[in-house]
C-alpha cells in the first residue's frame, strides 16, 4: 500500500513539473508577441539599440520595480528612486513611453527575455551558410549562350570540311572536273538557291522572333520595374520596417497629409542614431556615414559648422503628365503602402520599385478596388444606395472606377 503511494506521489509531482515547464514555455512565446509588439523598437536583448540591452534585466532590479517602470517610468522617476533617475539622466532625459499592460503580461515578457538571453550567440561560420566551401555567384546565362554558338559554329565548320573532302574525292574517282572557284557570296547565293524552303522558314522565324522582340520593347519604353539605384547609404527597409516594425509613417510624414510621401532628412535618422551606433547588419559603416553628412561627433554630441544633405537617388518617378497624391490614397482610400511599394518589410534590403506603375496597372487597380466608406468622414456625404442606384451596382459593392477613377481629368490635368 505505501508502496503504491508513493509511486502515485511521483507521478503526481512528475505531472506537476511537466505543466510547470510547459507553461513556462507558452508564457515565454506569449511574451516573444508581446515584446515584438510593444519593445523591439527600442531594444533588444543582446545589444544596445535606442533604449539598453535587456539581458540580464531580472539581476539588475527586483520584478515589481521592473513591472512599475514598464507601466509609467516617470512615475519612479518623479518620486526620485535613484536607478530610474540615473536610467533617465543617462539616456539624455528621454522618457520610454507608458504601456497600458497587465502585471501578467509583463511577466511574460520578462519570461521570454530571459529566455533569449540564456541562447548562446550565433557563431558566423566561414566556410559559409551550409558549413561547406562558399558558394560562388551563378554566371550569366549569356556566357554559356555564347559557349553554345562557338561550339556549334565549330562543328559545323568541320562537318562542311568533311562535306567538301567526300566531294572532292568522289569527282575524282569520277573524273569530273573541278568547280570554279566561287566567293563567300555567290556560296551562299548558290546556297540559298538550292534550299529555298529552309530560307523561307528562318526568314518567317527571324520575322516573327523581331516583331515580338520589338513589340515588348516598345512596352517597356518608361517602365522602370525592377529599378534598383545604389544609394549614398544601405538603408535596409527589412531592419527598420520589417525587425524592428518601425511605420512608413513615421520616415515618410507627408503620405498622409499631401501629394508626396517625402524622404527623411538625416535629422529624423538621429531620433534614434544619436543613441544607437552600430547596426545588427552593418555595424559602424553605414551610420557613420549619417554623423558625416551632419558633422557630428558622437563621441562629444555635437555638431559642427559643415553639414551637408543625403544625396538619396529617387526610386518611383511619374511622369509630369501623370498626377499622384499620396495623402488620397493613403489617409482617404486607407491603400497600405506595401500595394504599391511590394512587401518591403519581408525582403527589401535596399528599396527598389516594385510595381510597374503603369497607366493599365492603375486603371486594373481602379477598377478592383472597392471604395472603404464605413466610417470614413471623407465620404460622409455621399448617399450610398443612390450611388448603387445609379452606378448599377447589384452587388452593393463601389469601386474606385464606379465613382469617376477612370476620368482622364482624375491623374491628367
């Protein structure tokens, strides 16, 4: 009987300790969303980014300090405990922002930073990603094209040799006379005389083949697909927009508001890298190219007399003819920025134009597109089932095209 108990009591405990285990690793991914939501702009666990590397956070104060600075730090700061004013003082007087989180919530994510912080570093492997010799870059189809011609081009130079042999030798053993001597030209006119069907079909082919080169071609005249212009600095769209979920807003403030999305001037980039001086990607190289344009010195904090502008190279251009505005399309239509611009968050490294921005592209998107009314005060005038009514819409549904998105006047004026 005791015997039978205590083997009940270890399962008991066994099935206790395997919950407690697992619920530490739901509460652990919980706080993974949790930090990537409301953190990872800021911070990190292993290195320094705007705010301090969170490593090791749970030695350095007690849980409910940490709880009571993630809510509301001004509120420790303003009752003078000493670490939340040195944190303060240290970091310029910049004050991390409030969170609206539950005590639970925190924990998570205090759970899942010591997590991180246990995983050893990535070591770089230098015999390359796979852990072989290092790959090499794949050369262009073109060489092996050319490859290709040159090795046919040299058979068939020997089978004609073959050709002309096996002829010379049969007029010999015939006793024919030679041929006269005939140039290149009269060759091939002699040639093409003797193989008419063959030039007719190359003729048709090489005919066909030029029209349908020209034609896409001509398609293509103005269309800048693909464009991918070196910048004066690597700025990586997947770092900022993608890890650490930084808004297009937030760069580009006039997408909102006008005609033109505009680009940030290096005033915007020193939000953030006056405080966070090495990249995850490219460590000190490409920030310090921001504190050159700016003359400043990181190391003292100061600027100098001698600033000068980014040189940025436009990716999307219109043409003069065409008319765009940002703020109707972003604040008015509610279009995410990723519609036109690609998914710049998951694999743009460097920005490059993703859409054709073409007039059909437009029109195709126009006519697709239905028109978000709900809640939107900039259609709050408009009577929507006269709309319907009018624009013969059975199935309820307005689409840009339905409410004059295909006038010329709309984007030509």
């Amino acid at each position: 009987m005791n015997h039978w108990s205590s083997f009940r009591t270890i399962r008991l405990v066994g099935t206790f300790l395997i919950a407690l285990l697992s619920f530490s690793s739901i509460q652990a991914q919980d706080g993974e969303a949790l930090f990537k939501a409301n953190c990872a702009s800021c911070h990190a666990v292993k290195e320094k980014l705007v705010g301090p590397a969170l490593k090791g956070i749970e030695t350095r104060r007690p849980e409910d300090w940490l709880i009571k600075w993630i809510k509301n730090s001004q509120t420790l700061v303003k009752a003078g405990d000493d670490y939340a004013v040195k944190i303060y003082n240290d970091y310029n007087k910049v004050a991390m922002p409030a969170f609206n989180l539950k005590d639970d919530e925190i924990k998570a994510m205090l759970a899942y930073i010591k997590t991180e912080a246990e995983k050893p570093d990535a070591v770089a492997d230098p015999k390359g990603p796979a852990g072989g010799a290092a790959q090499e870059a794949p050369k262009p189809i073109g060489l092996y094209l050319i490859i290709a011609i040159v090795i046919i081009g040299a058979i068939a130079m020997v089978l004609r040799r073959v050709q002309d042999t096996l002829a010379r030798t049969v007029r010999q053993k015939q006793g024919l006379p030679e041929p006269a001597p005939m140039t290149r030209s009269q060759a091939f006119v002699h040639w093409s005389r003797n193989n008419k069907k063959l030039v007719a079909v190359i003729l048709i082919f090489l005919a066909l083949y030029g029209s349908v080169k020209g034609w896409y071609a001509l398609q293509s005249v103005g269309i800048h697909q693909g464009y991918l212009p070196e910048q004066p600095i690597k700025y990586s769209h997947q770092l900022h927009a993608g890890k650490l979920q930084i808004q297009c807003i937030y760069c580009h403030s006039g997408a909102e508001k006008g005609k033109v999305a505009g680009v940030p001037s290096a005033n915007v980039c020193m939000n953030c890298h006056k405080y966070v001086r090495k990249g995850p990607e490219t460590g000190t190289e490409e920030i310090a190219k921001i504190y050159k344009a700016l003359d400043y010195d990181p190391d003292k904090g100061t600027y100098g007399p001698n600033p000068k502008p980014l040189q940025w190279v436009r990716v999307h251009n219109l043409p003069d003819l065409a008319y765009f505005n940002h703020a109707q399309h972003v604040k008015v239509g509610q279009v995410a920025c990723q519609t036109c611009h690609g998914p710049v968050q998951d694999s743009m490294t460097v920005a490059s134009q993703y859409s054709p921005l073409t007039m059909g592209w437009c029109i195709d998107c126009h006519r697709k597109t239905p028109v978000k009314m709900a809640g939107n005060g900039y259609y709050a005038g408009y009577d929507h089932s006269k709309l319907i009514h009018d624009r013969n819409t059975p199935d309820s549904v307005i689409t840009v095209a339905k409410i004059g998105g295909l006038e010329c006047s709309r984007c030509h004026y």
